[in-house]
C-alpha cells in the first residue's frame, strides 16, 4: 500500500525551483541522502496526507470620507489585498519512515522562509515562491510562507528514528504520532504577470485559474 506521503495528494505545497534538496519524494535513507546534497533537479513537494483544514481570507480596502454634518459616511475603492491561507494540517506518524518525513517537511518549510546567506552559492537570494494545490479550487497559487507552528506535545507517544543529520547511527530523533503543522501563506504575484495576465474578465470567466489567480 502506497504511503500517503509520498504519493500525490489533492493538497500541496510545491517549490518549482528545485533550490532545496528534494528529501519530500523519498524515503528512508535515500532521504537522508538526498538531504545532503544542496540543490535538487526536480521540484520538491510537500503533501498533505490527510485532508487539512484551510481558511481563506480575502478584503478589499476603501477609503473613507467624512463630511462634516452628515448621518454617512461615503467610501471610495483603494486596493484589494492579497489572499491570505491559513493550513492546518494532521500529520499522522504510523512508521519510521513517516516520521522521517514529517521531520524533513518541517526543516523544508522552514528553509522556504529563510534567504540563502554567506556560504550559500547565491548570497542574498530571497525565500522561493512556491506554489499551493488544494483539490482543483486552487490551482499553482503562487504563495510564501508567513508563519508556521509545530508543537511536540507532552500527551502523545513519540516515535524514535535515527538522526537523519548525524552520521552516528547511536543519535535518535523522537517525533510524535500526532502532529499538527499549521501554516500562514500569503499570495503574491509579479508585475510582469499581473501587467500581462490578469484582467477581471479573464478572471471571471475562469480563465486565470490554472495561473494561479485567486
């Protein structure tokens, strides 16, 4: 039986760059290989295996004008903001090489946040945008990663792996049976495919889905 981790699941986050080492399509110790290289050729996925929780957030802002001695106030259109994600998402250890991935998803999720830096091969190279599938609704979303939470709880049981960072195979890691990853994503867009692409009317008629337009 297939494990739901590794298999593609109708939610995901993908970096299409292939910057991070893509230690989310394997398993055991060719995860732990894979880790050790800097940069991945394919594109790196991070499934959610079990069905998560995901609130949308979505305003417009509207200036408002008030004229002295009047009962209302008038309000005028200034911008719509960029669609927020808020993930919560069950992470269900059941073996070892679940655990393992649970681990490598949530050092992947944090390196997402982080810019490359002095010993990196591009200094100063923001966070990738990645891109964000949930069953078809939301289609290659462009998106970074605001926030995320990964609590090891006191109340649950723990399973031990081997340190997939350590070469000695004494060195045991313990992760949770049940764990929780709640993420915050925010969109984002490029002038060049906002100039280009979007226009309400493509918008409205469904054919910017699949662009990412949300």
């Amino acid at each position: 039986m297939a494990s739901p981790y590794y298999t593609k699941q109708p939610v995901y986050l993908e970096d299409p760059s292939g910057r991070f080492a893509n230690t989310l399509q394997f398993g055991g110790a060719n995860a732990r290989e894979a880790a050790r290289n800097q940069y991945a050729i394919s594109p790196t996925r991070l499934n959610f295996p079990y069905t998560p929780t995901i609130s949308v957030i979505q305003s417009a802002n509207y200036n408002e004008y008030a004229l002295t001695h009047s009962n209302f106030q008038q309000r005028a259109f200034d911008s719509h903001t960029n669609m927020e994600l808020n993930i919560t998402a069950p992470m269900i250890v059941r073996s070892e090489e679940e655990a393992l991935y649970v681990y490598n998803a949530a050092v992947w999720i944090r390196s997402t946040m982080k810019m490359e830096w002095m010993q990196d091969d591009n200094p100063g190279m923001p966070p990738p945008i990645l891109r964000f599938n949930a069953h078809g609704v939301y289609e290659n979303v462009p998106c970074i990663i605001r926030d995320f939470t990964w609590n090891l709880d006191s109340d649950i049981d723990y399973v031990e792996i081997d340190d997939p960072t350590s070469n000695n195979r004494s060195k045991i890691m313990r992760i949770p049976v049940t764990n929780m990853f709640v993420l915050s994503l925010s969109v984002t867009y490029s002038p060049k495919s906002i100039r280009e692409k979007f226009s309400v009317k493509d918008y409205l008629a469904g054919n910017l889905k699949d662009k990412g337009y949300v």
